[in-house]
C-alpha cells in the first residue's frame, strides 16, 4: 500500500514538472530551465526547512499554533545569530519563499524582489563556518535574463508562473511524505534533461542504477562508513546514494567532493540541502582535482566513488610539479596528457583509506592500451591494489554508447589475483538505453553477488592471478579472461553425416525412378 501511495506521489511531481516546464517551453532552453526550477525549488525548500525548524522549536516549549511565517521582521532578527549558528541561513519571514508568492501576481518589480531575497539569503552565511557553502547558490538563476522574456513585465509573468508551478508542487511535510520529495523532484529533471542533452547529459548525470552498483560495491561487509567522496562529484547522485542506502547517520563524517564547473559545483550544493543534508555535513569543492585537489586535510577516505570524465585533457608531465605529487609519483609515471583516466584513479587511490574501496566508471581504453598507461596498470597490479574489473553493459549512459567499465581498488586485500566480472548482458533494453535492473533478482543484485562470492562462474566471472595477468601484459580488459559463451547452434556431425546419406539415397532412389518413366515413355514413343 505505502509503495502503492509512493508511485502516486512520485507520477504526481513529475506530472507538475512537465506542466512547469510546458509553461516555460520555448523562452527557456532546457539545461537552463532546470537550472531556474531547481534554484526556485531550493528556495522553496529552504523556506519550508528553516519555518518547520522553527515552529517545531516552539511547539515544543509550549507554544502552540506559532507561525514563524506570521511573525514580524523584526520580532524574526532577534533569532538571526542562533538559527545562522545551527541552519547555517537565515531569512526573514517575509522574505519567505510562501510569502513571497502570495504577493508575486501583483509585485510589477517581483525580479528585483527575488534578487534582493537571493543576495540576503546568501549574505546572511556570510562571516560564519557556512559561508562556502551557501555563497554563489543563486548565481544560476538570473531573474533579470532576457530568456525569460524580452521586458520586465514578460519576465515577471514568467517568473510568476515559474513560483506557482512550484508552490503548487505537492511536497507536503518534506520529514513525513513517503518519497524523498525534493530529492526526487531534483532526480527527475535531471533525468529528464540528461536524456536529450547529448554529450553534457554524461557530465552532469550518473543513471541512478550505476549510482546504485558503485555504491554498493564499496559498501559490501559494512554497515556505515566514515565519510564518502567522489573527486569528479558532478551535481552529487553517487555521493547521495550512500545517504540513500545507508542512512545519513550512518556516513557519520559526511560527503565530500570537488566539481570543476561552476554551475554543477552550485548544481551539487543545492542537491545536498535538497536531500536535507545540513551544511556542516557536506564539503563541496569548486576546482581541478587533479591540478588543485581540495580535500587535503580531510583524507583518507572510506569510500570512494566517481564517474570522472574520459579521456580529457590535462597537464601531465608538462607540468614539472606533478611527477613529485604524492598522488601520482608512486607509479613512476604520469597518466598521457590527452587522457586523464588513470591520473583520477591514482588520486583516488591515494587518498582511500587502508579499509576502504573505491569503485570507479572507466573508459574502456585504459584498461589495454600501451605506453604510460600500461606502466601505471603494472603499478596497480603488482602492488595488488586492484580487486575487481566489471565491464558493464552499452548504452548505459545519456550522451555515450560505450560500453563502460567499473574498477574497484582495495588497500588491503587477502589474496594476490583480481576479480572480471563480465556484466556485458546483465541489462534489459528500455526506449534507445539499456539499464541496470534493481531488486532481489536484478542484474545489480546479480553482479554484488558475484563480487562477494569471488568464485569462477562459466562465462561471468573468472578470478586472475596477478602474475598470469603479467604475462598478459597488464591487459585489464574481462574479456581476455573470462570466455564468451558461444550462442551458435551445436551440430552433431555424426547425424547430420547420416541425414545426408539418406538423402543422397532418396535421390537414388528417385532418379532411378525417373530413368524408369523416361525409359518407358521412349517405348511407348
């Protein structure tokens, strides 16, 4: 019943997304649009959050019936120091996102009204320990933006319906409702986006499903971890998985992460308070992992999980500093300066904790070609720190056929082989995407139980010892050892030999009786 209730709610939000986004259509492109609705929904969460915060506050000391939305300005700022000390924000009750849509039909200057909310928003963080982590949240949504409509009274009528779409959206209580209603809502449009966004839909979008397997690949045998990362974090689903799954409690020091383009980096910011992750729980970095890592002093970490970019450029060894970079020096060598894939392993590798695993989406490429890359491969294997190789179905990703791959490290392994998973078929086919089914007897299901089983299965997993996979050059493709299952038909030579001859003797047979008809025929001629 309550997953019956679920579905409903969920239909329901997305249902009021593509209203929003018909409303919207053809003066908003897209990735724009889902910028605008995101930044509004974060306002609108936050609103919710901060006046839920404070009511339930009150009621418990004996005031019932409070409305922090009710109360005066300046009765609100005798409270600003304390709720910036535990919200990390603050806003005034006027300046509340339910209030300010109550005015919005009839503000003719609603886009200055909602820019002096935004900047008060972010200007009330400012000074305190969360400051980093509200600054900028707002720069995507450029109320004063001619996509919105060429005057202020056009953009303002968008605005407004923008507002109404939101406020209509039916999130209820966000601590009672079944679904991870904002979360979901957040999940939904990027879905909905990554879909038809071509290339920028892999940037921006790890499928929930792959989220779902690296997530679990790191969790297996624990039930909590110290804290998450994913130095390529993108808006932020694959750290979010672990709350999901785990529980956020139990990721006790948080989730921590580094995005290199501004507008995700702010993507990511807001999807943690959107899944009601507080500001003192959450350390996202804007930057170049590999030029410019962020999270010095908060490693080791035990997990780790990424979908970095591939094959991208980087400095490589043009840069003389990053040979001695502690990350990378190890291996002797750097990744090439046109592909970074190995240069993001070896800095994850380097910041897992000696318990921990890391689980990362891979190009292909890397795992066969020669060169430097061959030599860094060699340092993985010979130093024993790779577990497993997964080679993932097609089709799996928005943007990209490829049929990607899944590397899982490991400090502190028992035994000197590794793991190939052949997960090739492990998909069903769904519209132009293939994808990871979920449940008991699902294919994410089906792959976890094979990586914690470490057995050979014919034609799905073959353990590898790290010497044979020397002399295999360091070769990490599955498919140089776990054999393909041949489909074609068998045929039994014997039969078939014995069905011919008979054939050939019905033939005989036949001629002869037609040599017969002839013959007659000739006589009787």
């Amino acid at each position: 019943m309550a997953d019956n209730r679920k579905e409903q709610e969920r239909a329901e939000l997305h249902r009021t997304i593509w209203g929003i986004a018909n409303d919207l259509r053809g003066s908003v492109d897209g990735w724009d649009f889902k910028q605008y609705v995101l930044g509004m929904l974060f306002y609108r969460y936050i609103s919710e959050n901060l006046t839920d915060y404070i009511n339930r506050g009150e009621t418990d000391a004996g005031n019932a019936g409070f409305d922090y939305a009710k109360l005066k300005d300046a009765e609100a700022e005798e409270a600003r120091a304390d709720l910036v000390q535990t919200k990390g924000f603050f806003i005034l009750p006027s300046e509340l996102f339910q209030n300010i849509l109550k005015k919005a039909p009839t503000d003719d200057n609603l886009n200055e009204t909602l820019e002096k909310v935004f900047r008060n928003i972010e200007s009330s963080a400012q000074g305190s320990s969360s400051e980093d982590d509200f600054k900028g949240l707002f720069d995507d949504i450029d109320v004063n933006s001619n996509k919105l409509g060429g005057t202020v009274a056009k953009r303002n009528e968008k605005l407004v319906k923008l507002m109404n779409g939101i406020g209509d959206m039916k999130l209820g209580d966000y601590k009672d409702n079944t679904i991870d209603a904002f979360g979901d809502a957040y999940e939904y449009l990027m879905g909905m986006y990554a879909s038809n966004a071509g290339k920028s839909g892999g940037e921006y979008y790890t499928p929930q499903e792959v989220s779902e397997l690296l997530t679990r690949l790191t969790l297996v045998g624990k039930t909590e971890v110290n804290k998450v990362y994913d130095p390529a974090c993108g808006s932020g689903s694959l750290l979010l998985k672990f709350a999901k799954i785990l529980g956020k409690e139990n990721v006790r020091q948080g989730f921590y992460g580094q995005e290199i383009n501004i507008t995700t980096y702010n993507l990511c910011r807001i999807n943690m308070f959107l899944h009601d992750i507080d500001y003192d729980k959450f350390d996202i970095g804007h930057g170049d992992t590999l030029t410019d890592p962020l999270h010095w002093d908060d490693e080791p970490f035990e997990a780790i999980v990424s979908n970095p970019p591939y094959s991208i450029k980087w400095d490589g060894d043009a840069n003389p500093l990053l040979i001695n970079d502690p990350r990378f020096s190890p291996a002797g060598v750097l990744a090439p300066k046109s592909k970074a894939d190995l240069a993001f392993i070896m800095h994850s590798l380097s910041w897992l904790a000696t318990n921990g695993t890391a689980a990362i989406v891979c190009f292909p490429g890397i795992m066969y070609r020669g060169g430097a890359e061959q030599k860094i491969r060699k340092y993985l294997i010979d130093n024993n720190y790779i577990d497993c190789v997964i080679q993932l179905p097609d089709n799996l990703f928005y943007g990209t056929s490829i049929a990607t791959c899944v590397m899982v490290l490991k400090k502190s392994k028992t035994e000197n082989s590794t793991l190939f998973i052949d997960a090739s078929k492990e998909c069903v086919k769904v519209t132009n995407n293939n994808k990871l089914t979920e449940g008991p007897d699902g294919n994410i299901e089906k792959i976890i139980a094979a990586y914690t089983e470490r057995a050979d299965q014919d034609y799905f997993t073959k353990i590898v010892s790290n010497a044979d996979i020397g002399e295999q050059n360091y070769n990490l493709s599955v498919s140089t050892y776990v054999e393909q299952k041949d489909t074609r038909a068998v045929i039994d030579i014997v039969k078939l030999n014995a069905e011919i001859e008979k054939i050939v003797a019905r033939e005989q047979i036949l001629r002869n009786e037609i040599d017969k008809i002839i013959a007659e025929i000739e006589v009787e001629s």
